[in-house]
C-alpha cells in the first residue's frame, strides 16, 4: 500500500467555495487523490491549515476532516482582510 502527503490552504479554498457560492466536499478530494494515484493509496499525512474567523465554531468543519485522515491546524495570519476575506500583509 502506498501513501500521500496532504496540505492543504483551507483559507484559499474557503475564499474561492464563497465566492462561487459552493461548500466543500472533502470526499472529492480523497476520490481525486485515489483516481490519480490508484485505489490502494490513502493519507498517511494531511494536515488543513486555517484560520478561524470570529465567531465560527468550527467543531463540524473540524471533525468532517478528521473523518478522512485530515487534521485541522490553526494558522493565524497577520494583516487586514478585504471584503471577501482574502488576508493581506
């Protein structure tokens, strides 16, 4: 069996699901990583790196990527966001 390496930007992939008005679906990135690289591959490492706005809980968020061998990790970022929520620096 072999394995992959998982990072992932959640910021960056929150921003473009916003402003396409779509939600994640993490099934699809795992379905992706296995049609690209075989049925017999999984995560051995993923991490989600994040920053969690004021007034999220992010506990559901939190656990649905855990579920798929995916640990959420709070990143602060350092700036002023803009309207849709891009952080600048």
């Amino acid at each position: 069996m072999q394995g992959v390496a998982l990072f992932i930007d959640l910021d960056n992939i929150s921003i473009t699901l916003k402003e396409k008005e779509l939600k994640p679906d993490w099934d699809i990135l795992v379905d992706a990583i296995k049609l690209k690289f075989g049925d017999d591959m999984r995560i051995i490492l993923g991490k989600a790196y994040f920053e969690r706005k004021e007034g999220e809980s992010g506990s559901r968020f939190c656990y649905t990527l855990y579920e798929r061998g995916i640990e959420p990790i709070y990143a602060p970022t350092y700036g002023f966001s803009d309207k849709i929520g891009r952080a600048h620096v």
